[in-house]
C-alpha cells in the first residue's frame, strides 16, 4: 500500500538556486504550487539578482536567502540548502528553469525514492521546453528516455560512466545516502550531483531514474556555448579522474548519440545537420582541451570555460 500523501509530503523539502530567473520564473512556480505533494519546505536561495526574482518568488509564499553571487558554488550552495532543513529527509533539487510537466510530477519522484530503501538517489525525466530547436529536443528525447530503471555499481560494465548520470534539474536525493558520502563537493566547476551518486553507487546504494515525473528543461545553446560546456565537462572529469576509473568513459554512448542525432535530424529537420556535425566536433574538441586544461595559459582557459567565476577561486598552476 502506498504511504499516505500527507506522510511523503512531511518528509520532502524542496531547494531551488536562483540568480535572475527571468520570463518563465512565475511559471516554474505556479507549476510547483499546483503539485498534488505539498512539501514540507520550499527553500530559495538566491545569488544577488537585479531582476524581480526574490520579489515573485515571496509573493508566493515562498522561503528566500540572499547571498552574494561571489560566493555562489554549485556544490557548496546546495549543501547548504541542504543544511539547512535537516533533518528533513527527503531533498528534492530544481533548477529556476525547469517546469514541472504534470501535477504529480513532484510525488512520483518521490515517491519513487520512497519505494526502496536502497535508492539513494532519483533522477526525473527532462522533456524539451516548446521552444527548443530540433538539436535541443533531440539530446532531452536521447537521454531520458520513457521508462523508470534503477542502477547499480555493477550496471556499469552496460552503462559505462552514464551509470553514475544525476541532474540537479530535477532530482531527489535520500539524505541518508547523501549524507553517507560528505553530500556535495565543493568547488567543483560543475557535475555536483553526479559526483555525489558515484560515491553512493560505490557504498552500494542504487541510482534510480523515474520517467513518470518530468519538467520542461532544455537549452538552445549555440556553438561558443556547446564548446565552452563540454570544455567545463572535461575539466571536471581531469579533476575527478576517480569517477572515470570506477564506472570508465563514455565513447560508445557518445557514438550512439551521434548515430541517433542524425536519424532523428534526417526525420524532423534535415537542413540541421550541419549544424549538429559542426555542434559533435565542438563539443569533441572541448572536453579534449578541458581535460588538459592545466597545460594551458589561464587566459586562454578563461576563455574556453562556461563558468570563468569559477576559475577566480582556483590557484594559478
């Protein structure tokens, strides 16, 4: 029998980082006002934004933190949302951009996490937003797919590093897990959440993925931001280097994606193609440049990374 509505709400929190969420903020909060599970807290934290975003965000009733953007990091900000509703043990994280997709999308996630123990993490599903570019649509259609899995350590050998694969978009983690690895890492130029589930993968926890709760989330990203992603992705596993040995890479789902783009582009939007080629050997070239990036002047690094804040807390090499 499943627990009561009321019992699962008590024990879910939700966290949501912010800095100048812009047109679709209100909509991602009326989304989240409108779900059958009402958690027990909502907690904002915002990084200094000039725009109304604190102000729309109160005028729903909502929890707000400020801090200063100069502080903000992914893993470090989130740990201490995470903090701060201990000891609340559910702990669902969106991003300002993603829209939950139906009414229940908040309590199958968790819901999902609640069903075994041994789940330390949920992952949700992402759908392409209604303006996404065929490119855009295609990598969210790609990588969640339309039916729920959970992962083990061993999965690897089969999944390879896309095993350990979590989005802070939208995502539950069960503290007890979290907590199990030190939570977030900090100063981590990005990938916080999937650095935390290789940790629980390797403790034994499991790593679900529920494609019955989904958001709208999706970026048109144009070429110079396609580069600079995969730069910052390379950077992160050069940093990492243990999460490659323990689950190895990811070429042959690489290829599959290419493989996939393009069938998906000849169907929907040939005159693409180009584009997606030009995107592939972008994004190649990148994460080649990031995972060396120490050989690298800083200037030209600063240049290449999609997140230069990053790099002012880094020690010169």
């Amino acid at each position: 029998m499943p627990i009561d509505n009321a019992a699962l709400a008590a024990k879910t929190a939700v966290l949501i980082p912010t800095r100048n969420a812009g047109a679709a903020w209100r909509e991602a909060l009326e989304a989240l006002q409108s779900q059958t599970l009402k958690p027990a807290r909502v907690l904002i934290v915002d990084s200094s934004s000039t725009d109304d975003t604190v102000k729309i965000a109160r005028d729903y009733g909502y929890e707000v933190e400020s801090i200063d953007v100069a502080t903000f990091d992914h893993g470090g900000t989130r740990q201490m949302m995470a903090d701060r509703v201990a000891p609340l043990p559910y702990l669902v994280f969106l991003t300002q951009d993603a829209i939950l997709n139906s009414t229940d999308a908040l309590e199958n996630l968790v819901r999902y996490l609640d069903a075994d123990p041994k789940i330390g993490a949920v992952c949700g599903r992402q759908l392409p937003h209604l303006d996404a570019t065929p490119i855009a649509a295609h990598h969210r259609l790609f990588n969640y797919r339309a039916h729920n899995y959970t992962k083990t350590a061993e999965d690897a050998l089969h999944y390879g590093l896309k095993v350990a694969y979590m989005s802070n978009s939208f995502g539950v983690y069960r503290r007890e897990a979290f907590e199990a690895v030190g939570g977030f890492p900090t100063r981590s130029i990005f990938g916080e959440d999937m650095l935390a589930v290789g940790r629980m993968l390797e403790l034994g926890w499991k790593n679900g993925y529920c494609a019955d709760a989904a958001v709208r989330h999706s970026h048109n990203y144009t070429f110079q931001e396609e580069f600079r992603r995969s730069f910052d992705i390379g950077v992160m596993h050069a940093h990492n280097k243990w999460l490659l040995t323990a689950f190895g890479r990811a070429e042959w789902e690489g290829l599959r994606f290419v493989q996939s783009e393009l069938k998906y582009l000849l169907k929907h939007e040939p005159l693409d193609i180009p584009s997606a080629v030009m995107r592939t050997a972008l994004k190649l070239v990148g994460y080649r440049l990031g995972k060396y990036w120490h050989r690298w002047p800083r200037r030209f690094v600063l240049r290449c990374s999609m997140h230069r804040k990053w790099w002012a807390q880094q020690p010169q090499e």
